[in-house]
C-alpha cells in the first residue's frame, strides 16, 4: 500500500542528544512538510519509552515513536570499551532489527534518515530502493572535519596529532591542536580511527546531509561543503542546514526548580549542565562548587556524582533518581548557597530552564543541542567542554560567535581552580555579560527567522519534501507497472 505523502523513517542511535534533535526533525517534517513519519530509536534499554520525551508529540500529523528491541552487547565489550565504540556496535547489531521493521511496513517508506552513528544502515535504504540522508546533530564545521577525516594522509595527521600544528580542512578554519576532536588525541584508538573513516564515506555517499545548524551561523563552512574546489568534491549530495531544531519549552510539568526560577529577578541566574552525560572529576566538582558560591551570583546546577578519569561515565545511566549522598560537595555548601542556589540531581528540564527570564547565563559542556538551546534563547554561555566535538564548538561559540568565555586550560586535561570558575560567572553575567547578552539576541533573533516559512532552514527542509516526493511519484509509477 503506498500513501499519497512522503514517508520518512528515521533512526536514533543511543543517548538524549541524538533523540531529541532526530524528534524535533521528525516533528518538522511531520507539521511542515507533509511527511507520515516513523522514528526508530535505539537505546540500550527499554527505560526510555518511560520519559515524557519518548511520548509521541501531538501534532496534525503525528509520529509513531518506535523503540527497535533493546540489543545485548555485553559480550562484545567489556571496561574498556569507549562509549563511542559502544555505541557503533549497537548500532551495528540493532540493523538487522531495522530491516525486519522496514521491510514488515505496510506503507513502503520514500526515505530513510539517519544520524552519524547510524550510517551503516545506509545500506539498507539502498534495498528498499529509499534515498538516503544524514541528519548531523553538531555543527557543520563538525560535519567538515568528518567527510575530509578519510583523505587526511599519513603526514597532515601526524603534523596535528604529534607535532600539535593546526588541521587544515579545505576552505574552512582551520582547527587547533586545542580544540581538535578526541579521535585526534588517541592515534592508538585503531577500532575509532578506522570506523570514523568508514562513517566519513558513508556520510559523503549520502543523497543529502541535513545538519542542524543554519546558514548564517556557519556561512564559511557551509560554503566549503557546497564549493567543488574544497569539499564538495567529495561529498556526494547537497548539505542542508535546517537548523536550529531543539525541543520547544513548555513540554515539563511544573516542579520545583521552575517555582524557584519564578521567584528569582530578570537575568539573575546562571544555569549550570554538562549534558546528558558529562561528568566531572571528584576534585573538578568541589571547585565548580566552591567557584560558585565565590561569583556570589544565583545559581542552578544540576549535579551527578564525580567520576575520575571517565568525563562520559554517566551516559548511558540517565535516570531522575537523587543518589541521595552528596557527600562530594564542600561541607555545608548546602547551607551556604540555601537563599541563591538551588542543585537538582542528574536530570533538569533543561529547555524551560534556559526560556525562563530569570536566566542569565549558561555554564554548559558545549553539546550542540545545549549550544543551540542557548542561542534560542539568546543566554550568553560559559564553554566548559569535556569531550567529543565540545572544544571545537567552544572556540566557535567563544571567538566567531563571541557569546562565550572559556577557561584558558581544557576542562580534561587539569583542574581549573574555583576562582577561575568565579571569574568566568562573573564575566558573564556582569562585566562582559552585556555585549554578549546582545550576540546571543541576534542570533536568537536570526534563529526564529530561519525556521519561519521561507526563511533558509525552512527552505532546506522543502528541497528535501520535493527530492522525495519526486522520489515518492516514481515509486508509484514503478508499482503500477
Ligand atoms: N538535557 C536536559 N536536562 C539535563 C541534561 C540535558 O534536558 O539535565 C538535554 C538538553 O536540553 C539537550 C540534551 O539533553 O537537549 C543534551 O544534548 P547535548 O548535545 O547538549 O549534549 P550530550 O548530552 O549529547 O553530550
């Protein structure tokens, strides 16, 4: 049976920053765009269909949110498995899974839609005869570094990893040593370094690579990605910027760090997050806190428990529970911020708290979805990145968007003393605070107007409609003989 609109299936490989923002595309494409819409997520168990997250949205047109079965990897990993490499071989043993969900459709699907750990699926797009797209959940100087990764020859990567000089990527910035990718810190990681590879081919190879950013945020690199002389020679497909796609505010009940942000004064209060699974070293965390209290400023920090040595431990263990014992936290610190801090355990509402007008700042890990929920809202940040792209985005959102400040060390690699961290808040919300208050306005300004109708990321969203439904009419033609 064949409907009249398009249909996309979509795939979301493990962990809440690639859930949300592959929900928020389907929801577009949905409400906008005139697809019927089918997201399979994987997780790595079943406890996510227990989030108001995993509740399909109501929309005129809404989607089916299918969890694909949980799949066991344990025994194809073991401590010192990375989370990356973890979360490739689950995506890898959850394919077979989506071929029997696809091919078992009664609705034969236009196109299939996946995000950077799900690009071996690919493959199975081109069995059923469906386009195939990526959806980037970063930047798209993130997606540069990545289609240009395969053709880095053996001198260039050494230059960068060994001799730290900059990596040059054709007609974008280059990248410092500083801020370069994790991959290009651990030259013995061979299972990473060859699948990253492989995920740049197949990134290339795609009908079309939809990246959540837009166009006036990222017009140089965009432009690299396009250009036959730099890198669009060797992507196969047109990139399109549809961003910024982040959850909308207002989707939370009420609780209590919202009762408390109402009481507190206009921009007064600095929101401090490191995703959903960054974590912080036991001596990092008593200095985050002291550094806190020593800015004087309000605060909302949402805590999980240190961990030395691992800045991701926590990712696959989110959960809304309180463990209970703080015991990490300065003695009587509790007691001291009582009257302006407030810490929430493991999880917040993260998009109502960054919409609400008692925020001021955002003390963020850099995750793209938490990068863009700023802009959004037009909070400057404080850019504290721990892990994967987090540095490369911190030196954009600190010296091309100019709406951050970071601290002079990377955040992994020693301790950044607590009145550092009290400088840093107070920069932003007091002394530099101002002028980046004012970036962070227009790009929330430039945000809102990209995603109306006509505007550059609503229109890359209607190229990608007609692809399919060009795609859809011929389907239909070849059934019908
Ligand atoms: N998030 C949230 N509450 C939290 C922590 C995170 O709602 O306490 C959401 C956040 O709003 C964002 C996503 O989880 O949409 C995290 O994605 P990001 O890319 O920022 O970081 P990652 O978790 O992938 O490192």
């Amino acid at each position: 049976m064949q409907t009249t609109n398009p249909h996309a299936v979509l795939l979301a490989s493990p962990g809440m920053g690639h859930f949300i923002p592959v929900v928020e595309l389907g929801k577009r494409l949905a409400t906008h765009h005139g697809f019927d819409v089918t997201i399979f997520v994987v997780a790595a168990d079943a406890s996510i269909t227990k989030s108001p997250l995993f509740k399909p949205p109501q929309t005129p047109n809404p989607l089916n949110l299918v969890l694909l079965p949980p799949v066991d990897i344990s025994a194809l990993v073991d401590s010192t498995t990375s989370v990356v490499t973890q979360l490739m071989i689950m995506m890898r043993e959850a394919l077979s899974l989506l071929r029997a969900a696809i091919s078992a459709m009664k609705s034969r699907p236009t196109a299939l839609i996946v995000d950077l750990f799900g690009t071996e699926a690919l493959a199975t797009a081109e069995e059923f005869d469906m386009l195939k797209y990526v959806f980037i959940t970063s930047t798209a100087r993130f997606l540069a570094v990545t289609v240009h990764f395969p053709y880095i020859d053996e001198e260039t990567e050494h230059k960068h990893r060994v001799m730290k000089r900059p990596l040059d990527i054709p007609g974008c910035r280059s990248i410092r040593y500083e801020d370069t990718l994790d991959r290009f810190l651990d030259p013995t990681n061979r299972i990473m370094n060859s699948s990253f590879t492989r995920v740049g081919m197949e990134i290339s190879n795609a009908d079309g690579i939809l990246v959540n950013t837009w166009q006036d945020l990222e017009p140089l690199t965009l432009l690299a990605l396009e250009n036959e002389k730099f890198l669009g020679r060797v992507v196969k497909g047109p990139v399109y910027p549809v961003g910024p796609l982040v959850r909308p505010a207002g989707q939370s009940s009420k609780s209590e760090v919202m009762d408390w942000l109402d009481m507190q004064p206009m921009e007064s209060v600095i929101y401090v997050s490191f995703g959903s699974g960054g974590t912080l070293s036991v001596k990092q965390t008593s200095e985050l806190a002291w550094g806190l209290e020593l800015s004087q400023h309000r605060f909302i920090w949402v805590v999980r428990p240190p961990v030395d040595n691992d800045v991701s431990a926590n990712f696959f263990n989110v959960t809304n529970s309180h463990d209970g014992t703080p015991s990490y936290l300065p003695d009587g610190f509790y007691t001291r911020i009582r009257n302006r801090g407030m810490v929430v355990p493991m999880w917040a509402p993260q998009t109502e708290i960054l919409a609400h007008q008692s925020i001021g700042g955002f003390f963020s890990h850099c995750g793209w979805n938490s990068a863009l929920e700023s802009m959004v809202n037009g909070v400057p940040m404080v850019a504290w990145p721990l892990y994967a792209e987090q540095q490369m985005n911190a030196a954009m959102l600190v010296e091309e968007l100019e709406l951050a400040v970071r601290p002079k060390i990377r955040p992994n690699t020693g301790v950044i003393r607590r009145e550092e961290v009290a400088e840093m808040v107070r920069r932003v919300m007091e002394l530099k605070g101002n002028e980046m208050r004012d970036k962070a306005k227009e790009l929330q300004r430039s945000a809102n107007q990209v995603l109306m109708q006509g505007g550059s990321s609503y229109n890359s969203l209607s190229r990608v409609s007609q692809e399919c439904e060009v795609k859809l009419h011929h389907l239909s033609a070849m059934a019908l003989g």
